[in-house]
C-alpha cells in the first residue's frame, strides 16, 4: 500500500473505532449499571409500585429519583461517593457508580413517556 492507501485506511479505521466503540461503551455502562443496581440496590429501590418518599423513613424508587427536578448523572455519583449512612457501603469505585447513576437516568426517561 502506498501512503495515501495507508492514510485513507488508518483513517477509515479511526472513524470505525470511535463510532462503534463509543457507543458501545454508554450502552455497556448502562448494563453494567443494571446488572450492579439488581444485585445490590433492588431490595430497597426496585420495588414494584415504588415512588418517591413522602415520610422520612421511606426509600424513593429508583424511577422517582431520576425523575426528579435537575438530576443528573453527576448528582446520584455525588450522593454515591458521599457513603449515606442510611445505604450500606457498597465499596463502589468511580466506574461502578458512574454505571449506576446512568442506569437510574434510563428508568427516569422510560417513566415520562
Ligand atoms: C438497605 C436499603 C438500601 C440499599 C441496599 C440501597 N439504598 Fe439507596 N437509599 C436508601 C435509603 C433509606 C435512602 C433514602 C435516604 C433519605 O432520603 O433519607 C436511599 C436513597 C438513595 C438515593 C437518593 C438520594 C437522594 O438524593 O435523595 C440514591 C440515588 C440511592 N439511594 C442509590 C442507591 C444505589 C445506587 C444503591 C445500590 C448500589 C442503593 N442506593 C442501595 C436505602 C438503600
């Protein structure tokens, strides 16, 4: 192959790379994020007909939480770093929390429609 060839090649496989691998990643994270939440969070935030609480001592559902007014991503991983002490220590790392939060923002979405 001469330097154009190979330049053209390199470039095709760049642009396959980024696109694909992307996209890839956020879905992964997403069913990362699910496959963690059913382990360790469902017993207290999966509940079916779960809502957000009304009294101090309830638990919101995980779709109310993302429903809320301004959440982000950023903010369920602030709250997650934070070790509430009314959660278990899940020992989380950055990755698994971040997996996490964008789990919780796709069940918000799925509940505005
Ligand atoms: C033993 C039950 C329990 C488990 C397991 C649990 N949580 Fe919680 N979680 C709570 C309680 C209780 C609250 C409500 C705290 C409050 O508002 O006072 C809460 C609140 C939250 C909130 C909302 C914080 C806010 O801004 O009000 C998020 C997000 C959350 N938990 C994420 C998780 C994730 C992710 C997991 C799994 C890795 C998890 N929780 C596991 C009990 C639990």
């Amino acid at each position: 192959m001469n330097a154009r060839g190979w330049a053209g090649f390199l470039g095709a496989t760049v642009v396959a790379l980024g696109l694909g691998g992307g996209a890839a990643r956020a879905s992964d994270g997403i069913e990362k994020g699910r496959a963690l939440a059913e382990r360790l969070c469902a017993r207290c935030h999966m509940v079916p007909g779960q809502a957000e609480k009304r009294t101090a001592n309830e638990i919101p559902g995980f779709a109310a939480v993302a429903r809320r007014r301004g959440q982000t991503p950023e903010g369920i991983v602030v709250w997650l770093r934070s070790v509430p002490p009314m959660m278990p220590n899940h020992h989380l790392s950055q990755d698994e929390m971040y997996a996490l939060a964008a789990f919780i923002m796709t069940l918000g979405e799925a509940g505005r429609r």
